[in-house]
C-alpha cells in the first residue's frame, strides 16, 4: 500500500523569509488602509488634472502644464511603486492568502482611471512640440527619453474610448489569465515515489528543482511525474495562454503595430537590426552548444541527454552549499567589486530582503522587485548547490541595480526595459562563477564549469527554442485558438530546430510551455529573448571589466542608474559596444566557447572520449 503525504525538504527549515512589516504592519493595518486610501485620491487627481489639460483645444502654457502632470505623475508612481508590490510580494509567497488576493484586485480595480488618464496623457503629448517643452523645463530635460518615447507611442494609440475599454477589459481578459496561471501553476501539488511504495506530495516546485539530483532514475522518475501533472492541469492552463496571446494580438493590430515583436522591440529599447545581429549570431552558437551536450552525455555515461538530464550534475563533486555559506562567498566575491555591492547584500540580510524556503503556494523560480528607497524584495526557491547560490547572485545583481538607480525618479527607474534590466544580473552571477572556478578544487571547478554551460545552453539555445515557439504562436492565434496538444507540437518543434540532435528528441519538453510564467504577462509580449540579451551583454561587459577594473568601475554604476533614459545601443556605446552588428555578439558568445572548448577537453581527459 502505498502511504501518501506532504513532506519538505529538510534543508528548508532554516532558510529566510523576508520581512514585509518594514513596508506596512500588515494588509489588515490601519497604514496600509491609510496609504490605498491616499493613492486612490492621488489616482482622482491625476485623473482631474490630465482631463483638464487635455480637454483644452490648445495648451496656452506646456511648459506649465507638462510641469504640473509629471510631477503629479512621479507622486502618484511614488505611492503605487510600494502598495502594488506589497500586495504582490504576499500573493507571490501564498497565493492562497484570500486577503491578499482581494487587496490585489481591489488595488488593480481602483488604478483604472490612472491607465486611463495615463493613456490621455501620452496621447497628449504625441500632440506638443515635446523638443520645445524639454528646451524650457528642468523635469522635461531630466525625463527627455520618457517624453521621446510618449511620442513615438502616441502614433500607436487607439482612440481615447477604446483605450479605455482596453484598459477595463484587462482584468478580466489578459491580467486575468496572467493571474490564472501564478495562481494555478504555484498551487499544484505532484504526486512522486520518492522510494518504492512511498509516495509523497510535492508542491511543482521542488519536483522540478530534482532535476539538478545526481540519481538518474530520481530525475526521470520526477520529469515524469512533473509531466503528468501538468497533462492533468493543461486545459485552464492552455485557456490562460491562448487568452493572454489573443489580447497581445488583437492590441498590437489596433494600435497599428507591425507585430507583437514590433511593439516588444520598442518596450525593450532596441531595434530590430539589433535583434536580428544577436539572434544570428546565437544561431551559429548552436554547434558549440551541441558539442558541450555530447561532452556531457559522455560524462553521465550515456549515449544522448533527455530533458531531465540537462542540469544533472557531473563529476564526483558532490558538495552541498549551505544557506550561510553560499551568502557568505557571495558577500565575499561582491565585495571584489565594490564595498558598496558587499555592503547591499549584508542590508539585504539584516532588513530581511530575501525570501528563500520553497513552500506551497509559492510561486516558483526566482524574481527581485524592487520596492522603495533603493531596497528590494528577492525571491528564490534555494537549493543548496551552488547552482541555488548563482541564483541569488543573480537576483541580487537586480538588487545592485535597484540601489545604482536609487537617486533616480520613480518614471526614470520605471522606463528601464528587461533587456537592460538583466545585465547586472548576469554580470553579477559571473563574478561569482568566475571565483567559484578559481577557487574551488578539481572536482568543484569541472562541476561550476559544466554549471556556467547549462545556464549559458539555456540562455542561448532555450531562449531561442521559446522566441519561435511565440512567433509560431502570433502568427496563427488571430485566425483561432491552440489545444493543449498544439501547443505542445509547436514546443517540441521549436525544441527540435534549437537542440537539434543535443537533445534525444524522445525526451524533449513538451509543456515548457506550461512552465514558463514569461508567456502569460498580460504587458510583455517576446518576454524571453531581453535574457539573451542581457546575458551576452553582461558577458561583454565583464570582460571590459577584467581588462581595466578601475575604468570600469568608473563609469559601471552610472551606466546602472541611466538604463531607463536611453535606448540600449547608445548606453553600449558609452562602452565602446556596436549592438547592431553581429560581431559585438559573437565575441561575447565566444566567452561561451572558451568554456565549452575547456570542458570538453576535461571531459576527454576524465572520461577517455
């Protein structure tokens, strides 16, 4: 008879939760009641202020009047920037936290009018001689790249009645659906034979995070139990993609976008000759990356990887990282940049940033919200692998970011796109890689090596598989809706045409569909690509730094502070970086090489291939 109940990893039990008393003392407090209430007055305000102006036929004063909106504007973000993320950061911890969800709701119900106004706002603007207005204004100068962004936007607006429609519509259409799936997706529980006749409950979670186990038969066993799950959840969850993809479709054609990816590029702040450079360049990567697959089947002792044997681990190391221990290197290593870099992880541990236990009702993955005052909120489910302490050199890599922006007003911070939001990240996660390798002994840095190379495959061969997985999708969702089973088709297929045959095609994925919350925000189409970006833009980045340390950190946390107030090609020219050709992002994959080169040779040596 098989016994089935919940169990926890034991390596859980001590790890962080983070502190949200230091924002509010709670949802139900009379300051988090006082702060909604305010920001709904603000919200009115703005609203009145934004109908004034633009009811007028002509502005007799834009200098004014641009004046007087953008600051209401700054007040208002100000406000939002740490209610919305409280809220949110309760939900992401317990999604079955009932007052949290409502407060959510409330709060996304009562930031209505400010969509709308928002949106008569930009509409607005298209309309002024904005190069004017900046000439004349302290806050028009030091907000220009919002204002030339508001112009191009304006050109894709529908009319007012319609926006505004778009806007209501939302929360019952795409931010529904997004919802649906965090909701759903971090609430299923699997049901997994951990030993023979000894079944347990997992939330999807920690099923997924035993890919990294080093028993092949515990990965297969959990990639299979992982699967039927989400077989067993794939309708709503298939509702919720084609309703997320029906609205980008239908919004992107009305506002008189050439196409979702159009519209992203423009979100992202880089063009589409700079997409097409990296995307090319990623192509000819594929070999390479196929060469550290076969290298790594060697090493397992296989013929070919399936799915749950990509971040298996290899070599004889098989060294735990503890919580304490993984902070403490990573403080270590951050602190070989900067005090300033070391000094925000030690705030980051003693005010309680971080959240860290895997749990039910968790989402999964890792995420870093920034909330007030330069500080953070990070997320992670750890491991205790240096895989689980990359993670969070990477998340509070966002967090350094926050804190190099922290001097910059709300709508300057809230102009940085995901592709330049990432390079701190992975700048970040390589400088403690690259210490973990040179200090760690034979078995640690073959094991840290192959580590870098399944983060890299994934940036580089799985973020492409998903960026034409999307294009299939946005090509046909206009004419219909997918089944489950199609979008697992077009998954696999895209599967196949980036792993090629890295991976046995009898064990591709086929829900990472499912998997990826990335598909299912309700603003973002293209989500996943700014990752490639910002990893290879990081990896150029650091091998600037390693040439002239002291340069470098000269004009590094500058570069940081101004990622929302310039297009992406111009701040990678402060760096003396041409993003619009292929070569800048074959000499930042051929990082990718030299490592993949090493390995292979390592596993020649060791394994006698």
């Amino acid at each position: 008879m098989k016994r089935m109940h919940v169990v926890k990893a034991t390596v859980q039990r001590a790890l962080p939760h983070w502190n949200l008393d230091q924002y509010f003392p709670g949802l139900s407090s009379p300051e988090f009641a006082s702060a909604v209430k305010q920001m709904k007055s603000d919200t009115a305000s703005f609203s009145r202020l934004v109908e004034e102006i633009t009811s007028r036929e002509s502005s007799t004063d834009i200098t004014a009047d641009g004046d007087n909106v953008l600051d209401a504007l700054i007040r208002l973000l100000d406000r939002v920037s740490i209610i919305m993320p409280y809220v949110h950061l309760h939900v992401a911890v317990n999604s079955r936290d009932k007052l949290a969800q409502r407060h959510m709701s409330e709060c996304q119900i009562a930031l209505l009018p400010f969509r709308q106004a928002n949106t008569r706002l930009t509409a607005w603007l298209g309309k002024q001689d904005i190069e004017a207005y900046i000439a004349s204004s302290d806050i028009a100068r030091d907000h220009a790249y919002f204002l030339h962004k508001a112009k191009v936007e304006a050109e894709h607006l529908m009319p007012q009645a319609e926006e505004d429609l778009a806007s209501e519509m939302t929360l019952s259409g795409g931010s529904a659906f997004g919802k649906l799936h965090d909701d759903l997706t971090s609430q299923i529980m699997v049901r997994f034979e951990k030993r023979p006749g000894d079944e347990v409950e997992l939330p999807m979670s920690e099923v997924r995070n035993l890919a990294t186990d080093p028993d092949r038969d515990v990965r297969r066993r959990a990639f299979e139990a992982e699967i039927a799950a989400w077989k067993q959840w794939e309708t709503p969850i298939a509702a919720a993609l084609n309703g997320v993809k029906g609205e980008h479709v239908i919004l992107a054609r009305r506002r008189n976008w050439e196409s979702g990816l159009e519209q992203s590029l423009f979100q992202n702040h880089i063009d589409r000759k700079t997409m097409d450079a990296m995307m090319q360049a990623a192509r000819e990567a594929f070999p390479d990356i196929r060469r550290y697959f076969d290298a790594k089947a060697t090493a397992l002792g296989i013929d070919k990887l399936m799915w749950y044997d990509i971040t298996a681990p290899v070599g004889d190391n098989n060294r735990e990282w503890s919580w304490d221990e993984g902070m403490s290197f990573l403080m270590d290593q951050f602190g070989t940049y900067s005090d300033r870099m070391r000094d925000m992880v030690q705030q980051a541990l003693d005010e309680q940033w971080i959240d860290a236990e895997p749990r039910p009702g968790k989402v999964g993955g890792a995420f870093c919200s920034g909330t007030s005052d330069g500080k953070s909120a990070v997320l992670s489910n750890f491991t205790p692998s240096f895989e689980g302490v990359s993670t969070m050199a990477h998340e509070l890599g966002h967090a350094y970011h926050n804190v190099c922006e922290r001097e910059r007003t709300v709508l300057q911070r809230s102009e940085t796109p995901m592709t330049l939001a990432e390079m701190a990240s992975t700048f970040c996660e390589t400088i403690l890689r690259k210490a973990a390798i040179e200090k760690g002994s034979a078995d640690e840095k073959f094991a840290i090596l192959e580590g870098a190379l399944v983060d890299a495959a994934q940036i580089v061969v799985d973020i492409s598989s998903r960026f034409l997985f999307e294009q299939a999708i946005f090509e046909q969702r206009a004419e219909r809706q997918f089944s489950p089973d199609e979008f697992s088709v077009l998954m696999t297929d895209a599967q196949k045409q980036t792993y090629g045959d890295g991976i046995a095609e009898e064990g591709l994925h086929p829900y990472m569909w499912a998997v990826k919350g990335h598909y299912y925000s309700p603003n973002v189409a293209f989500y996943n690509y700014p990752y490639m970006f910002g990893l290879l833009f990081g990896l150029g980045l650091y091998a600037r730094y390693r040439e002239n340390p002291e340069a470098f950190r000269a004009g590094y946390d500058d570069l940081l502070s101004s990622t929302g107030m310039a297009d992406a090609a111009d701040l990678a020219g402060r760096f003396g970086f041409d993003i619009q050709t292929p070569d800048f992002w074959r000499s930042s994959l051929e990082v990718i090489r030299h490592d993949i080169d090493e390995f292979v040779a390592l596993v020649e040596r060791k394994y006698g291939a």
